[in-house]
C-alpha cells in the first residue's frame, strides 16, 4: 500500500469532483465529502464504511483515508477543511475520532447542503469576505455532523512523527533504507516505529518500503528505456531477483510483463 503526507497550503478547498481517488493519504485538513451519484467505499485508518448517493465520509485530521469507487459514476462536494478554521471544535479534533466516519442521507439534512453549497460558491468567487462566510458555512457543518455521528477516543499516536516517518521513506526509499536507519536519524526507537507501522498505518515497514519503490519501478518502466536491472538498482533494490519477487507480489506479474502492456496501450 502506497500512501503519502499532503500539505495544504490554503485553509479551505471547495469543489465538485467526478470519482474519488484511492491512493491512501493523509494531512493536517479535515476532509468531507457529500456523495451525489455512484457508490464508493472509503476507508479512515482501519474503518471501512460504504458511501451511497446522498451520504457524507468525514476523516479528521491525520487519518489515512481512500476511496475505492464501486459503481460510478461517483459525483460529489468535496471539502477540505483547515481545523483552524472552527477552533471552536479544536478539542474534539485533538483527542476524538469518529467511531463510524459516515452520515447517512446527509443530503436529507438541508442544513448541511446549504453549508456545502454556499462553501463550494465562496470558493468560486474568491470575494472579499468569501473566508470569513466560509467560516459560517464551517461552523455551522460541524456542529450538524457533531449533532449525528458517535465520537470515541483516538489512540495517543504522535502524529508529527508519522509524518516524518512517512517522508523519510518517501526521500530515501531508494537507498539502503533500514528501521535502524529512520530511528537513528528520528532518535526513536525502532520497536516503536514497527509498532507505527503495523497499529497506525496497518502495514510493515518491509511491504511499504516495496510499495513505494514498485510504484516507482512502475512509472520509470513506462516513461524511459532504462533496462529492467537499470530500473531495479535505481529504485533500491540490490538484486534483480529481489526486484521481480517483489515486483510480482505487487502486481502479479513481471517487470518485462508490465513495461509490454504499458507500451501496448499506447
């Protein structure tokens, strides 16, 4: 499983999307989406709940999330949401989770239409006190999606040392990466990394480190005429045989299989 640390750099994205993305990911924003057509299932750490039309997925800040779209097409509002922006809930986003990160027939509720709407608008315009009305719009989705769903205590994981893990990985997935290498570089132990790993992001350091560098593998079969030994060194690995058992793992089939169908479909 490939997944990555996204920075926002603004406080707030309002928009309407066509199909959700499935690679697992997760940043500082709190992240809703408001379903229109199409059926998806979406995951928020290890929960995994089934998202129809009309239904609203939250995950808060620092939970992994991805959707896997199951009948399309999947039209929704997508909010992205800067806890800044409702300090009035800043509580709840530091020690609460959702138990089940869905609202059923949210769109019955024309409470939180209205927000999401008017959030998407603010965000088209871009007037002078578009913020400010989007704050409104915040506020007022929250305390609706507080007033329905069952919150439950998270974990105490230190979040900005998942965050470092995870780009750690992400600049040197192609060296001679090692739990010891990220602990002595992090100053933590690498019991307690491998136990990150396998409780907060529900995969071993091994099998990650060999997502990262296949999907890499991947893109580089597609885009240069690098031979396969090429590409297996460049993306880390120390033999070609290691490469392709890995390789094969991820994507059941070979490199040299995999480089043929992608210039096939060209």
């Amino acid at each position: 499983m490939y997944f990555h640390f996204e920075t926002k750099k603004s406080a707030y994205e309002a928009r309407l999307g066509h199909g959700l993305g499935p690679t697992p990911h997760l940043h500082s924003h709190i992240e809703m989406v408001l379903t229109q057509t199409g059926t998806t299932v979406a995951f928020a750490d290890s929960t995994e709940v089934k998202v129809e039309a009309g239904d609203l997925f939250i995950a808060f800040p620092n939970q992994i999330h991805y959707y896997i779209d199951k009948q399309r097409p999947v039209e929704h509002k997508i909010l992205i949401v800067s806890p800044d922006m409702c300090p009035e809930f800043s509580r709840i986003f530091k020690s609460m989770v959702p138990k089940v990160p869905l609202l059923k027939k949210a769109i019955e509720n024309p409470r939180i239409v209205s927000a999401v709407e008017n959030m998407v608008q603010c965000k088209k315009e871009q007037g002078e006190y578009s913020e400010t009305e989007a704050r409104g719009c915040v506020l007022i989705l929250m305390s609706e999606i507080f007033r329905n769903i069952e919150l439950q205590e998270k974990e105490p994981y230190d979040n900005d040392l998942v965050k470092d893990i995870i780009t750690y990985c992400y600049e040197n997935y192609n060296s001679d990466i090692s739990l010891q290498a990220i602990a002595d570089e992090l100053h933590v132990s690498r019991c307690y990394i491998s136990r990150l790993f396998s409780r907060r992001l529900h995969i071993g350091f091994n099998d990650y480190i060999n997502s990262l560098r296949v999907r890499n593998a991947c893109e580089m079969l597609k885009t240069t005429d690098l031979s396969v030994t090429e590409v297996a060194y460049a993306v880390g690995y120390n033999s070609v045989r290691t490469f392709d058992r890995a390789f094969f793992n991820a994507r059941q089939m070979t490199p040299k299989e995999y480089r043929q169908k992608a210039f096939e479909k060209k």
